[in-house]
C-alpha cells in the first residue's frame, strides 16, 4: 500500500494533520515514538487527585485556538491569573506596589510586542536579543527578565526580539484546570494511530518515500514529520547518504528547543486560606513574584490553582535545565525551599502531593518548547518550508504567531495538509 501521507508524531501537530487529511479523504497513516499520544501535552493525577499538565495548561489565541472545539462539559477552565503579589526584602509588598508591578510588566511586554512587530517586519541577522532591545533601567526589568526565562524556554540574552514567542506575556490565557492533556487526548477521537514506532530513516530518494520503523517499511507519497527541533538534531531520523539540505540544518540550528519546566505543590485542603492565600483574598489565582534572589535560579509561582490549594512553579532556560537533569526529588526540594521563604516551614509541612515535568530527560521530546536564536530571523519559517514538495516539516517550533504553542503546532499541521492535498488536486 502507498499512502497520500504518513505522519510521524501525534502530539499536538500530528493530531491536526491527521484531523485535517481525513476530513479531505487522503489516505493516510500516523506512527508515534512513543506509548501514548500527546507529546508535551499531557495530564496526569496527583495523589490527591488533583489534574496537572506536565506540559501546557492555558488555552491561548482566542477564535485561533481549535482547542475550544474540544472543550465539553467534562472540561473545566479556571478564572484568569489575577495580578501578583510580589516578595521583597523579606515580606509581601502592599497592594499599591502590587500594582506598580503590573503596570510596569504591561509597559515592558507592550514595549516588547512592539519591538518584534517592527523586527519581524523587517527580518535581519543584526536583529537584537530581547534583554539588548529591553534594557534601559525600567522598572522591574529584571524580574520581568526573569519571568521571561520560563516564557521563552531560554535566558531573554540568548532570544531574537523578533521571536513571537512569550510576546503575549501577561494576556487573558484561560486556564485548564481539568488538564489540557485531556483536550489534546480528547481531539485525538477518531484518529487511529500506531504507538511505539519510531521511524527510523526516511528515504526520499525513489518515485515513492521509504519510511523506516522497527514495525516495518511504509511508503508513501509525503511525509509531515513533527517530532520537536531537539530530537532533528540529535539525528535520530536519518534522511540517507545526502541528508537535509543546509538551508533545512540551519533553520534546526536556529530553534533549539528550550527548557520549560514546572513543579506542582498540592497543599492539604485549607491550608492556603489558613495562611492567607486564599482565592478569596486576590478574586482568582495570583502569580507570585520572588525578587531579589541571591542566586541564578528563576520560577514564579501561581499560587491557588486547580481546586484552590495547588501551586505551580514555573521555570525557565538553563537553571531548569540543570534542575531537571538532577531528578524530581531535586526539582521537588528547590520548589519547597523556595515557596517556604513565603509560605513558611510550618506551611511547606501541609504538602500532600507533588509533581515535575520530565520533559528535558524524554528522549522523544528533548525538552519544552523552542526558541529563536539571535542571528536566525527566518529560521520557524525555513524550518516549515517543505523539501521536494515531498516531506513536510510541522510542530510548535515552525513558523506563524502561535509558535511555541500547542494550537501553534494543530494549526501547522492543518497548513502541511492543504500544501499536500493542492498537489494532489
């Protein structure tokens, strides 16, 4: 048999492609890596049986998300992050400069969207990094610097400021709170898909492709590959004796991907409000700033998730890598040293649960999501750009300004299979 096209992945991207090439009649087949669908995109339960996303969590894009097609009354989204509560010097800060954080992060990240508009406008290898474009003594600079780290999978000096990625910092993103992995798993319905086959060579060179898995040889007319930048440049797939063209090797070059991870505290029930953390107290979750740190590290926190007493920290670019790298027991004791100098010990003892994201260490994913190096402005789109017309490139690190999300990543999908199908037409 030869099909219309094979998909290899069936995370976010994958499930698109393969959404979209049934609802326009190609023959098709989709393999995954690994043992289950999702890549990044995936809910667990605590031990209290709280859902937490490993991966992405908040429905983002507004009417470009197809995401919302998926979300039924099983599905629950949570209120919006309202503002945040900043650590200082030893305590909380008061409300008035609360405040003062939240105007001055909105400043930066309008200040930030408009830097990427103009540079993506006009794309140059002299483009600037975010912290180069920033920089100029605004208030919490640093701190908004920091938080980046985690929006942007990387330190703010090693990003292109034309990059769209973490430009929406800040925005009205709707919380999951039922888990958006459910939703991806939810929009895999009807798509049958073949588990534990990774591919192994993908042979462009004869009238049909040659696609090899440990399950055997497919062939087929194209090919939409979606595994992330990371698992590209480990040369897992091997592409024969000519390999990708130059053009294709530096666009991966150019979009790493990042490291995006997260620790899930669950506090016994209560003990939020016990402390004064409540829901109540901020009218939905809140995002804790911790300023002044007296080391590398980075992570804010969203305190009040979930079902009101979980709290998530987020962390970014190499002290994330380097967490991760050392286990969950070592992600987990950081996350509880540092919530305690907020919380405090006796609260820190109230833990019931925990949890990290193990992405870094997965071979088939390779960390979180990617971003665009200084010096490679047309790199996302390079990296979609297809091959001969014959294998397509699809995923959160191509090209659009959805990149680095899991509706990014459908929507690329859907766009490789109407490139295909307008061939066949």
């Amino acid at each position: 048999m030869v099909f219309d096209v094979i998909i290899v992945g069936a995370g976010a991207a994958g499930l698109g492609a393969a959404h979209h090439a049934r609802s326009r009649g190609l023959k098709y087949k989709t393999i995954e890596a690994a043992s289950r669908i999702g890549g990044r995109a995936v809910t667990v339960e605590l031990a209290t049986g709280q859902p937490f996303d490993l991966g992405c969590h908040w429905l983002q894009g507004g009417g470009r998300n197809p995401f919302y097609d998926f979300v039924g009354a099983e599905i629950r989204l949570g209120p919006l992050i309202q503002g945040h509560a900043l650590w200082r010097r030893g305590h909380l800060t008061d409300e008035a400069q609360s405040q003062a954080l939240d105007v001055a992060f909105d400043a930066l990240s309008a200040l930030h969207l408009e830097h990427q508009r103009r540079s993506a406008e006009t794309p140059s290898i002299d483009e600037p990094s975010i912290r180069k474009a920033l920089s100029g003594g605004h208030d919490f600079e640093e701190d908004y610097f920091r938080l980046l780290t985690h929006e942007c999978a990387a330190e703010p000096e090693l990003v292109s400021i034309s990059d769209p990625a973490g430009v929406n910092f800040g925005g009205d993103d709707i919380p999951v709170l039922s888990g958006y992995g459910r939703v991806i798993e939810k929009a895999a319905g009807p798509i049958d898909i073949t588990l534990d086959c990774p591919v192994t060579k993908i042979d462009l060179s004869g009238a049909d492709i040659l696609v090899e898995t440990p399950q055997g040889t497919l062939r087929t007319r194209h090919v939409i590959l979606t595994v992330s930048t990371a698992v590209l440049a480990k040369e897992h797939i091997s592409f024969g004796a000519s390999g990708l063209p130059n053009w294709k090797l530096s666009a991966i070059e150019g979009i790493p991907t990042g490291s995006s991870t997260k620790v899930g505290l669950q506090f016994a029930k209560g003990t939020l409000e016990r402390i004064g953390f409540a829901r109540s107290s901020f009218a939905g979750p809140v995002r804790l700033v911790i300023v002044e740190r007296e080391d590398t590290s980075n992570g804010s926190w969203h305190l009040g998730t979930g079902d009101g007493d979980l709290c998530t920290c987020y962390i970014g670019g190499k002290f994330s890598r380097e967490l991760a790298a050392a286990g969950k027991p070592a992600q987990v004791a950081w996350a509880k040293d540092d919530l305690a100098k907020v919380l405090g010990s006796d609260a820190i003892g109230a833990i019931v649960a925990a949890e990290t994201t193990p992405f870094d260490t997965v071979e088939t994913l390779g960390g979180g999501y990617s971003y665009l190096r200084v010096g490679y402005p047309n790199a996302r789109d390079d990296l979609e750009r297809p091959i001969q017309d014959r294998l397509y490139f699809a995923g959160e690190a191509c090209g659009g300004i959805d990149a680095t999300t899991a509706h990014g990543a459908w929507n690329s999908g859907v766009r490789a299979i109407d490139q295909i199908h307008s061939l066949q037409s």
